[in-house]
C-alpha cells in the first residue's frame, strides 16, 4: 500500500557530496530515516547567485531551506519506491 507521510526534518545536518555536486541531507518518517540529495542544477536554480564551490553548494541550500523541505516531503511516498533515498532534481522545483 503506498500513501502520504508527513515527513519531520529534526536534524540540521548536510553535507556535500563533492564526487556528484550534490548536498546531502536527512528526513525522518517515524523513526525511518530517508536519505535525500540536491542536486547541483536544482541549488543554482533555487540560488542563481551560488558560487560553485562547497561552501557555494551549502550556503545555496541553506537559503533554500524551506521550499527543499517542502518539495523533499512532496515526493516522499511511504511504500511508494521500496527505496530510503531520494534525488531533488531542478525538474522537482
């Protein structure tokens, strides 16, 4: 069965993935933890003015907090993947 689940984000904790220009952060359903990452072209879109540097990457996704929550809780579907991981893509914005 799959169905919609409020994900809760307790944990402010990223990271960036600098083999993949990505950032890396966590959601929690319950007590499951869902790996999510942001990628590059979706942190420019969000943050046109990011330098492309780590500290670029992390400062463009701090910025856009809120609406990367919002979207990472929009294709989050309990049951849905059969996957603890997601990729926010420009596309998902």
């Amino acid at each position: 069965m799959v169905f919609k689940a409020k994900l809760n984000f307790p944990n402010p904790s990223r990271s960036f993935d600098s083999s993949k220009s990505r950032v890396r952060f966590w959601g929690y359903d319950s007590a499951i933890e869902i790996s999510f990452f942001v990628e590059a072209d979706a942190l420019i879109q969000l943050y046109p003015e990011m330098n492309n540097s780590e500290t670029g990457f992390l400062q463009a996704f701090d910025a856009s907090l809120k609406r990367i929550h919002e979207i990472a809780d929009k294709v989050y579907v309990r049951g849905g993947k059969g996957s603890y991981s997601y990729t926010l893509a420009a596309k998902d914005f």
